[in-house]
C-alpha cells in the first residue's frame, strides 16, 4: 500500500503540482493510520474477551480521533478535498491488487458428495 500511495504522488506531482501529490500522500496516511488503530482496536478486542467495552472505546475512540484530525487537517491546511480522497481510496486498490493478483490460488476440490467422472 505504501509503495502504491507514494507511485500515486509521483504521478501527480508530475501532472498536477506538489499541493495535489501531498494531499494524496495525506490520504494514503490517514488509510494507512486507519487500518493499523482497526487492527489494534480489533487484536484488543479478541485478546480480552470478558472486557468486550475496552474493545468498544477503543473503536470509538479510533473514531473520534481520526474525524477531528482529519476534519482539523482539512480546515487549517491547503488540503485539496478530490486528492485526498484518491489517496485514500489506495487501500481499496491495494486489497483489490492482494485478492485478485497477489494471493495464492484456492485449491479446487470436489463438493462433498460429488465424485468427479472419468469418462
């Protein structure tokens, strides 16, 4: 994903100008912020199962603090809105290109049930 986000800013640095490719860049960050505190806020959740609140707050918290900064960011930094939401949807890009491209293949195998014919 990073090597995605950063190819992205090189494009539109070239195409678009610096302010364009650090708003990607911006994006891609937030993505990356995002889907590290998910995984932390989730690992935290299944660790301690008798606390299921601690994983709540953590999610909410996660919540809370990504909208202010990111809404912070917005209105005090020449932020420009369409490039930063194309950095972001990296992470899409960069699922899509995991599942699709590089994942090892699933193995077929027969239903249960069903033998295969040999004719």
């Amino acid at each position: 994903m990073f090597a995605m986000t950063v190819s992205l800013a090189a494009l539109l640095a070239v195409t678009s100008g610096t302010r364009t490719a650090a708003s990607a860049l911006g994006g891609g960050a937030v993505a990356m912020a995002n889907l590290y505190l998910i995984r932390a806020a989730v690992s935290r959740l299944i660790a301690a199962p008798r606390r299921p609140w601690a994983g709540v707050l953590a999610v909410l918290g996660k919540l809370t603090l990504g909208v202010g900064l990111v809404a912070a960011a917005f209105s005090r930094l020449p932020i420009e809105p369409m490039a930063f939401a194309l950095g972001v949807t990296v992470l899409l890009g960069a699922v899509l290109l995991e599942a699709l491209v590089l994942a090892p293949p699933i193995a077929s195998e027969p239903a249960a049930g069903v033998s295969e014919r040999s004719d």
